[in-house]
C-alpha cells in the first residue's frame, strides 16, 4: 500500500500571491498563475532551497543557522480567512494583509491537515505540507495600519486558523481557478477521520 493516499478532497486556487520584499511590506502582491520552481515562487522573498533559522526552531538550531526550506510558501484556507475576518471584526480579510501565497477553498480544517501531506495540482505540480504555520504579531500590524483596532485582535483569533507551511516538491504551473488535491501519509486517526468525512 503507498504511503500517501489520494483523498477525495479537492481545493480550489481563489489567490496567489508574492511577497517581494517582507523587510519594506509583508503585503503579498496578486497573481493571475504562478510557476512552483525547488525552490518556491520565482521572486518571492521566502523562497530558496534554504533558509536562516529563526525562533520557530532555536529548540533544534542556533538562530541564523543555514537550515533546507520547508516554509518556502504560506497556505491558508477562505473559510478560515473568513473566521478570521467575522472574529477581529471586518466584513473580509484580504489575504495579501496575512502575506499568503495560496489560498484554497474545499478542505474542513485545513490548518490541522497532518504534516507531509501532499497538494497536487492537475498540472503535476506538487507541494509537501511541513506544519502548521503559528500565528505571528506582524499581519496584525499590517491589518491594524489600514483597520485600528482589528490588527490587535489578529494573533489571538488567527489561532487554529493560519494554514501551513509547505515546500516544492515537484515543479509546475499552478493558477486561480485551478484545483489542488490533497494526498495524506498512512496515518490510521486521519484516514479514518476522512473516510468517515467523505462518506457524510
């Protein structure tokens, strides 16, 4: 049996966005398509084979420490972005203001998808899930410079709700519009829990 199964559920693409430059903007420009290279979006500033260590892993490496990328992109679900958005207060959250890189629509609690997971494209293009992605104070800050008062509620009500970081593994085109399918490991709870999903 393979190790990863192809479930029933599908995603749709309702955004790509690139993030240039976090230093000057965490804003995440749109994108009509985008092509997934080894190492991310072309142009995007998280992207690389390999990245500087930060907080989220001082337990394994000293910060600044060359470590592979596996947060090459940022993926969050509409229906937590909506969550999100109705908890701080506003009619919507746009996700350029959380610097997002995909957002996909179809798949219940997406934030929790079990690490290694596999998003696929029709295209082929294939992205491997690391973890969740915690929340942070900075897209608060963002959202507060355009909404005072809703930037501040932002970490608290983005808990359980952020998505996931993921890395390329295979390359190809991805667009809006577009679908990606989700592939989870062999992990009995999970399986049995999207077996009983998929049948209600």
């Amino acid at each position: 049996m393979p190790a990863l199964i192809p479930t029933d559920y599908y995603a749709e693409i309702t955004w790509i966005g690139r993030v240039a430059d976090s230093a000057s903007s965490l804003k995440a420009a749109p994108l009509s398509h985008a092509t997934l290279q080894f190492g991310g979006i072309a142009g995007e500033c998280h992207g690389g084979l390999t990245r500087l260590s930060c907080s989220r892993v001082t337990s394994q490496h000293p910060k600044g420490t060359e470590i592979a990328n596996v947060r090459q992109l940022s993926i969050v679900s509409q229906e937590d972005l909506d969550a999100i958005a109705a908890e701080i207060g506003l009619d919507a959250l746009h996700p350029s203001y959380v610097g997002a890189s995909l957002v996909l629509s179809g798949i219940p609690d997406f934030t929790h998808i079990p690490p290694s997971s596999r998003l696929q494209a029709d295209s082929g293009a294939t992205l491997v899930v690391d973890m969740e992605n915690r929340p942070c104070i900075f897209p608060g800050r963002v959202i507060e410079a355009d909404f005072p008062g809703a930037g501040k509620k932002f970490k608290p009500a983005a808990t359980n709700r952020r998505g996931v970081t993921a890395w390329v593994e295979r390359p190809g085109e991805i667009q809006v519009g577009g679908r990606m399918r989700l592939h989870v490991p062999d992990q009995p709870v999970w399986a049995q829990l999207a077996e009983v999903r998929s049948s209600a």
